[in-house]
C-alpha cells in the first residue's frame, strides 16, 4: 500500500469537496491520512480520478478501499 507524504497529503484535501470533507472529518476523526482518504474516496467517488490525473495516486491499490467499496 502506498503512504502518502505530508505535503502530498495537503494538496489532497485542497480538492475536497468542503462539506464532504467535513462530514468524513466528524465521523472518523482520529484517523491517519490513508485511513481519510479511504473514506473519502468511498463517499465521493468521482474523487477517485482526480487523485489519478494530478497525484498518479491509484485507490485501487489500497486493500482497505478495495475492501470498502466492494463489501
């Protein structure tokens, strides 16, 4: 699973929608980076291609995304 660098991390959320953002925020906080971009990606999935275009960051290859999207 790839991690996620700081910075790399807060240009992602400079993306994000405010309200969905928000509403991950309050239903997983305390979280890490990776654990909140699963989430995210799971609530907004036209995110998913955003992240592939600008960060070549495939969500796919997070086993936990996976998991949550397909379970």
């Amino acid at each position: 699973m790839p991690k996620l660098d700081q910075y790399t991390y807060d240009s992602i959320v400079g993306y994000m929608d405010d309200d969905i953002r928000d509403r991950v925020h309050n239903y997983m906080a305390p979280c890490n980076n990776e654990e909140f971009l699963i989430e995210y990606c799971a609530q907004d999935r036209s995110f998913e291609e955003l992240l592939k275009a600008e960060f070549h960051i495939d969500m796919w290859d997070y086993p936990e995304f996976v998991n949550r999207i397909c379970n």
